[in-house]
C-alpha cells in the first residue's frame, strides 16, 4: 500500500484514501471554472485571494508620479528604438513635478553599455499628461 502525503495537514495517508483520517481533507477533484481553486488547500486559496486584492489595489492605486516615471521609460524606450541595452535609474534617482491638470515633469537617466565611459549616462527631461482613460501622452521629451 503506497502512502503520500496529505495536502492539508503533511501526514502519511494511504494512496487509496478518499479523505484524510488526520484532517479529513478530501481527495476529491473539483470540476467547473473554479474547481482548481476549490480544489485548493486553505492555505493555497488564502495566498490566491490576497494576490488577487494586492494585483487589485495595486492596479487602482499607482501614484500618478510612478506612472509618469514609468512613462516616461516607454518614451524614451520608442524614441531610441530597440537598439541596445537601456538601463534607466531607479524612481529614488529621479525627480518628478506635479505640474498640476495631470502633467508631470520627469528627469531622469539612463546608461547604455555600448558607449563609453563619459557618455554612457544620458539625462532626460519628459513632459507627460495623463487623460481621464488613465494613459500618459508625451507633451516634450529632451534627452
Ligand atoms: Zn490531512
């Protein structure tokens, strides 16, 4: 007779067990849309539902000054094309102004490895503004 493990409480079950003699978790399979997270330990479903909030809150709630720094990346990313490694700095190194109506100013770097030295590291200055649909357009980008 094989043993395995039980999902819900770690300890040895017979393979042929239909529930748990330990914890009575059973060893049902869960059909429907949402059978594998019914199918899920306890444990398994609570770290679901939290990912599922903190993706929610986070999605909702992202500082318009991230998302103008964020941007601004995706700009300076289409303007130098795909050519090359881009690295830019981290938010801490960036400056970003609340210029009221939604714009922002951000400046920032980034460093690519193909140049030398004294000219890997290019300063950028982006203008953005951010619509009611939540998308961020380029008013002025200088780098
Ligand atoms: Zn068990």
């Amino acid at each position: 007779m094989a043993l395995k493990k039980c999902r819900e409480c770690k300890q040895q079950v017979s393979n042929n067990a239909l529930s748990c003699p330990h914890c009575g978790y059973r060893k049902v399979k869960h059909e429907g849309p949402l059978g594998w997270f019914v199918g899920l330990t306890s444990g398994g479903r609570i770290l679901v539902l939290s990912l599922v909030a903190i993706f929610f809150i986070v999605g909702q709630f992202v500082p318009d000054e991230i998302g103008a720094f964020t941007g601004s990346q995706q700009f300076v990313e289409e303007q130098l094309g795909a050519n090359g490694e881009v690295r830019f700095c981290t938010y801490s190194d960036a400056e970003v102004q609340d210029l009221g109506d939604g714009r922002f100013r951000v400046t920032a770097y980034f460093e690519k490895d193909d140049l030398p030295g004294s000219e890997k590291r290019t300063e950028y200055v982006c203008v953005l503004s951010k619509n009611e649909s939540g998308a961020w357009s380029v008013e002025e980008l200088d780098m």
